[in-house]
C-alpha cells in the first residue's frame, strides 16, 4: 500500500501542476520544464548519440524517460512513508524544489513559473499524506484480524479511487485549458492566408525530380520534413498578436512588426535545402521546400544596418525565438544577396506550427543552428565576440557553413538485391554553391560519373542516379559529390561537432546468386 500511495500521489501531483502550468505557460509544467533543463546539461556527445539512436523521437523518450524516473522515485517515497512519513514528505517537497528550479532556469522564466511544480508538490504531499495515513488506521476494537484488513483494504482501494478520478478530470480539465489557450493561435493560422508573392519562384525545371523508385520527391512534403529542435513543447503562437522587434548595434531605425505591417513589404520564393549540423554522413536531416516570406536583408537595411564590408559595426545578428532560444548568423551572410527570409510559407502553405509557426529565418549555405530560427521574437544586431548564442556557448561553432554531401537513398543499407542491372540513386547538396557532378564506385574500384537531376539553382540539393550492373556477392558503394566551385567533396571521416560532418557516405548490400 506504501508503493500504491506513492504512485497516486505522483499522479495527482503532476495532474495538478500540469493544471496550473495550462492556466500559465505549458512550458512550466514540472516534467516539460526538467526535461529542458536535461537537455540543456546534457554533454554534446551524449546528445548527438541520442538523436542517432532516437532520430526525432528523442523528446518523446526523454518525457517518458522523465516519468519513469518520477514513478520509481515515487514508489520510493510511499514506501519510506510507511516507516517515516515526515521524511517522505520533505522529499516530495524535494521534487517540487527540483521542479521548480527547473522551471526558472528556463529562458523568459519569471517567478510564476515555479508555480506549477509548486502545486504540485503540495498536493502529492496532501495525497501521500492522506493515503499512508488511511492505509495504517488500526482496524475495529473487537473486529477479528482478517476481516479488519480486509475492510482497511477496501476502505483504502475506494480512497485510491476516488484520488485518481479526481486527478483524471483534473488532467482532462488541464488538457481543456490547454487546448483553449491555444485555440487563437489554430484559429489564427486557419485564418491566416498566403500573400501573392511579388516574386514568384519559377516552377520546379522538368527533370529536377528523376522519380526513381526509393528516392523521395525533389520537394519534401511538409509533413516529411525533419524536424530537430529543443522545444518538448511546440510553441503555438498567435498571428494575430505576433510582434517582431530589431534593433541593437548599428541599427538607426528600431522596428516593431506585426504580421500585416511584416507583409507589406515585398514578398517573395526561393526554393532552397535545410540541413541540421546534426545530420551524420548520410543521415536525414536534410530537406527541400519552397519558401515564402519577406526578404531578411531588405528589413535590416530599412532598419539602417549595414554589413561589416560596408563598415557596419555588428557582425552578428542574434535571432530569439518566443521560447527563448538564441540563433547567431553572420550579418554579411544574411545582407550579402542570397535568399535569406523571413518565412511565413512552406510549399504553399502556412508554416505548420512544428515549422515556426507565423514566422521564422531560412539562410541558404548555412546550417539550420546558425541560421533557421522558429516561432521568431526578435532580431538583435551584435558582434560574435560580445555574444555566445544557446548552441555556440554548448561546443558548437560560432559559424557554420553547410559542406558539401552527397547520400545513396537506394538500395538502403544491407538490403538483398537480385543480380542485374538496377539503380543506385539519391542527394547531394552544397547549398549557396550548388551541385557540379556526383561520381559512385564500387567496392573502391574507379569512379563513375552518375547523372544528375535539372538544377533548382545553387540553394537546393540535386538528385541524382547511376545505373548499376550487380554482379552476385556482397560489395560497397560509395559516393561523392563536387560543389559549384570545383572543390570535391572530402573523405575524410568526421563527427557533427563542431560545425558539421564530413566523409563519404558508404552502402554495403548483398546481390544474390544467380539461380
């Protein structure tokens, strides 16, 4: 009964904090705000190894990995309660300290946010205390032994019960709330509608998209496309009550935008890859959309901003999404003529929430850490001396140019093939420089020049496919990629950090016997 009481009490605590994390900030909930704080003590390595491991269904085993630790320690608090209860109460209190904490360390925390973890834990403590306090009452004077337990036993399965009905409505009513909390903000994007852009982009070329079997469109479905960020929690912002702010170093006219004012300017398309530098040789977190928003440098030049080679003073521009994640791009990269934007459309549709929902930054040439900030808040000009954004101040580089890559997306890795001519087909990306040629060979033997896809300009990748004819036995292909300036892509094997992986990336299949 000691285990039961522990665990109840955990339920109801955390149905009570998420309640008044819902009436708040959902990101103050204990479990979203702890598993935040994990991710931002975790060592780089580690992190990297989980998303290797997890892909994008890291932050889903981290909350599950949270509440697991939350039961054991919970089944340990009941039964300490049964021998000391003042004890097991302290350490319940312990968690909503933890949690706490946890919370405020948040970025654009404030003093409420302790709040939900709080509640929670003076609840699960009301609950530990209620239950262990029922499960030990001495049975009847006179009752025989037997039938006393047995109605102590009913009497506190009818209180466990009761306790974890009231913590399910509780949980349903959080839900509720937070649902109705974010209703604008669905509302607001099923309102929202796309501008004519003023520069359309040209249609996909034909021959860009060679539809090999295994090979995925030359355009990434939005609901493909990857997503690698730190947010447990998907911010839902209202379009309708959107600001965007720039000002700092070298600006001579601070703005203040919303959406409408933001869409009065000049819209535009661009076609153009997204990779993370978490991406490992092969890897894929890399994508293909086409963009719609307003052109980035155009707004910091009405803001009076001037890149460094025209002497301006900030090299830097620091991004700040609404959860308070920082992104650093080089204000000569975002100013220099490339299609850097501000997006609020992704082939043709409003960004989707887990996308950034109204708006965010896509730079071409540039790995998404330094350049692709979602939910965006606000534009701030500094230098990269006075200033460490969130991923630079945890090993990552301050700058990161995307690398040359190219990836065999068919045959997939160890697969059974029949003997006989078939394809070996996939990507290959450089973005701002483009994709000259890519060349495939087999178990180290000569390279081949493989046929490559219509170009979409230099800010996307190309597909491209090579026919192969297999021969029976087990054998490897590799694969390379020349950018647009010449340079061959290097095979020199490296991890993501700091600033992106770099190698060829290596296939080995098996071709049966013939017969």
């Amino acid at each position: 009964m000691g285990a039961v009481s522990g665990i109840v009490a955990a339920v109801a605590g955390l149905a009570s904090a998420q309640l008044a994390a819902a009436a708040g900030r959902p990101e103050a909930s204990p479990v979203t705000a702890v598993g935040g704080a994990v991710v931002d003590l975790t060592p780089v390595a580690v992190r990297e190894w989980a998303i290797r491991l997890f892909g994008t269904s890291d932050k889903l085993v981290l909350g599950l990995g949270i509440l697991a630790v939350l039961a054991a320690l919970a089944v340990a608090a009941g039964l300490l309660a049964v021998r000391h209860l003042p004890a097991a109460l302290a350490v319940t209190g312990g968690f909503g300290l933890v949690g706490a904490l946890a919370a405020l360390s948040r970025p654009e925390a404030s003093w409420r946010d302790a709040l939900p973890s709080l509640v929670g834990a003076l609840v699960s403590a009301g609950v530990l205390y209620l239950l262990v306090t029922a499960a030990g009452r001495t049975r009847p004077t006179g009752a025989p032994q037997g039938r006393a337990d047995s109605m102590d036993r009913r009497r506190f399965g009818r209180l466990v019960v009761a306790v974890l009905a009231a913590s399910a409505g509780v949980g349903i009513g959080a839900r509720r709330l937070g649902a109705h909390g974010s209703a604008d903000a669905t509302a607001s994007r099923a309102r929202f509608r796309l501008p004519r852009p003023t520069v359309p982009a040209p249609p996909v070329p034909a021959g860009a998209d060679l539809r090999v079997p295994g090979l995925g469109p030359f355009l990434t479905p939005n609901q493909d496309f990857y997503r690698v960020d730190t947010a447990l929690v998907v911010p839902r912002v209202d379009a309708d009550t959107w600001r965007l702010r720039i000002h700092g170093e070298g600006v001579t006219r601070p703005l203040e935008l919303d959406l409408r004012q933001l869409l009065a300017r000049p819209v535009v398309e661009h076609d153009i890859t997204l990779t993370c530098v978490s991406n490992e040789v092969g890897g894929p977190y890399a994508g293909n959309a086409r963009w719609l928003g307003v052109r980035l440098g155009d707004l910091l030049r009405e803001a009076g901003v001037r890149p460094p080679s025209q002497g301006g003073t900030a090299d830097q521009l620091v991004a700040r999404s609404v959860d308070g994640m920082t992104i650093g791009t080089p204000v000569e990269a975002v100013m220099d003529g490339r299609a850097a934007l501000l997006a609020v459309g992704m082939n043709g549709r409003p960004l989707p929430f887990a996308h950034g929902f109204p708006v965010r930054m896509v730079v071409p040439g540039l790995y998404g850490y330094v350049s692709a900030c979602k939910w965006l808040a606000e534009l701030r000009l500094t230098t990269f001396a006075a200033y460490d954004a969130y991923w630079v101040r945890r090993s990552w580089a301050q700058q990161a140019v995307v690398k040359t890559q190219a990836r065999i997306d068919t045959p997939r890795p160890y697969a059974d093939l029949s003997p006989g001519r078939g394809a070996v087909a996939g990507v290959a990306w450089a973005q701002h420089r483009g994709i000259e040629r890519v060349q495939v060979r087999v178990d180290g033997g000569p390279w081949q020049e493989a046929r490559l896809g219509t170009a979409d300009g230099v800010d996307t990748w190309r597909q491209w496919v090579w026919p192969w004819q297999a021969t029976p036995g087990r054998h490897r292909l590799e694969v390379r990629a020349t950018d647009g300036t010449g340079a061959v892509q290097t095979g020199v094997r490296t991890g993501t950090v700091p600033d992106g992986a770099t190698g060829w990336h290596t296939v080995d299949v098996n071709v049966r016997a013939l017969g």
